[in-house]
C-alpha cells in the first residue's frame, strides 16, 4: 500500500480515509464493523469521526460514531495499526461547544473514554471558533500533546485568513502547529478551497484529507432526478442542490471517463481528487461492503491529463462556449 505523509506530522495516511459519519446512523453496529474489518484488512489505515456524530438523528446525543469505532478496535485489538482522527467543537449534548481551552480539554477525555484508547492520532478543531483566541486553542492542544493524548493536530471547515492566523500563532509562540485541514472539496464543491486555501495548503505542506469527497453520494451517479432523492437518508437532505445543470454535466462528464475506464462514476470522481498535489487522501464513507470495496478500488486509478482536463471543464463554474 502505497502512504501519503500527513503534513510534517510523522503520520502517513493510505490514499483513502474512512468517514464514518454514518456508524450508528445508516450503517449500524454489526456493519460497521464488518466494513471496518475490510477496510483495515485491505491495508488502509486511517479512520475519521467526530464527536458529534451522529447526534442529528432521533434519540441521539453524539458520541455514537466514536463508541462503534472503540467497541471494533477493542475487539479486534487494531489499535496500533489504525490513526484514528476525530473532532472538537461542535455543539452537542446541550454543551455550546468552541474551541476553549475548558472545553477542549473536556471533550478530549470523553473521546478517549469513547475509543477506549489512551490517545488520538489526529485531533481536528471541527470548526473555527471567532470567540476563542487561537492561542488558548493552541495551548490546550500543545498541553495534551505534552501529555500524549493527541499526536497531532488539524483544522476542519476554516477559511484561509483563520487558518494562516493559527499557523502563525503556532510559530509566535513555539507550540505544535496545525498539520492537516479537512476541507469540503469535491468535483462539484470546488469554489471555497480552491485559491487563497489550497496554495496555503500546498506552502505549508498541510495535509489535505477533503470531506463530501462524492457530494453525498451524488457524483456516484445515483441522483439524477428529483425522483431519486428519496433512494437514500441524505437525498432529499443534502443531495438537492446538487441536481441542476452543473450537476448534471459533471455527471455527464463522470460517465464519459468512467466508460473509458472501465470504472463507475463515483470512482473516477475520487480518483480526480487524487490527481490534485493538494490532496493527501479523500474521506469517503461507505454503508455496504459493495461501496467499501468500489471506493478501495478507485484508489488503483490513475487518470491521464486529456481526462482530467475534461472533468476539470465539466465542473467549471462558468465553462466557456467553444464554437
């Protein structure tokens, strides 16, 4: 298995990260585990959660993701062979969350209690957070690095001028800085990372592991009409805004190269997100081992430069008429 170092952390990440934001949601126990099992079994190595996952659904408080993944790792003892990176500071179980240094140092533990692990290889500030000043977060994370309860740090959902705020602050003060940002990035969702962002990314050498890496599901081609909004929990949720004619010459553009490939849209779609220099490794979930395995697969694919050219075009927010 071929590894893609994770910023200048030490870490090294196989091409494709377990999102795992539909454990105890759409995927239950039972199958997580089995696609975790495959997962692992098949060489990669990195799994990513959150705290809050999955308190969106009746009856949840959050948590829930986190505790199947410590319930596998128990059982299966994979501790020392997976990197588990989870999240802070969303708000969940009545707490408002943040980044504060109280409230990270809080939540850490009860992640811990949750993985039923002694530390976390990745652990990501989940948004940014305008109260806190990012010293106090940084300091919160340097203290439990010093205590080895996180081994590195990263970013998720923060634009370039906060992100550069805290890699700087990082350097003022001689703390562990920022290693990865987790970003939403995909064939469609192109607009808020490519720019100011990525050449952040790519001059700090940050790791990239982008979210939404198949739009939830809609660049596997399932989507294609108001009608099929209802074949799954996330349709009519978040797949929507997907369906209009961008959308749909993205998909169009999908099924060109997947023919040519002999592979399936959702496939040649992670397949793109790795050709960037940017991106270290997609995050994809999957909630059957049919999914697993396709999206394993696209990690195999290497598209030549006519292909991404193409898709490139297709995704273009105001492609230009030829002719």
């Amino acid at each position: 298995m071929n590894t893609r170092k994770l910023g200048r952390s030490g870490l090294t990440v196989a091409p494709l990260v377990l999102g795992t934001n539909v454990f105890g949601w759409t995927a239950n126990e039972e199958m997580a585990f089995a696609l975790l099992d495959r997962f692992a079994d098949q060489g990669f190595n990195a799994v990513d959660t959150a705290d809050v996952y999955s308190s969106w659904v009746p009856g949840h408080t959050g948590g829930e993701s986190e505790t199947i993944i410590g319930n596998w790792m128990k059982s299966r003892g994979t501790r020392d062979r997976m990197l588990i990176a989870t999240k802070v500071g969303w708000e969940m179980g009545g707490e408002p969350g943040g980044l504060s240094k109280r409230y990270i140092l809080k939540a850490v533990e009860e992640s811990l209690r949750r993985l039923q692990t002694d530390y976390i290889d990745l652990y990501q500030a989940h948004k940014d957070d305008p109260d806190t000043d990012p010293d106090e977060t940084l300091e919160a994370f340097a203290r439990l690095i010093a205590q080895g309860k996180i081994r590195a740090i990263g970013a998720s959902n923060y634009g370039a001028p906060r992100l550069k705020e805290l890699i700087d602050a990082s350097a003022r003060l001689g703390l562990p800085r920022c290693e990865s940002l987790q970003p939403l990035y995909n064939l469609y969702d192109r607009a808020a990372f490519e720019g100011e962002l990525e050449r952040l990314c790519l001059d700090q050498e940050l790791g990239v592991i982008p979210y939404f890496s198949l739009a939830a599901g809609f660049l596997t081609g399932k989507y294609r009409s108001e009608a099929d909004l209802e074949k799954s929990a996330r349709g009519a949720r978040t797949v929507k805004r997907y369906l209009n004619p961008r959308g749909l010459r993205i998909l169009a553009a999908l099924d060109q190269a997947a023919g040519r490939y002999r592979a399936t849209p959702g496939q040649i779609a992670i397949a793109w997100l790795l050709a960037r220099p940017s991106i270290t490794a997609p995050i994809a979930s999957a909630t059957s081992l049919a999914q697993l395995d396709e999206l394993l697969a696209a990690t195999r694919i290497t598209l030549d430069r006519d292909t991404i050219a193409a898709l490139d075009a297709a995704s273009a927010e105001n492609p230009v008429s030829v002719g």
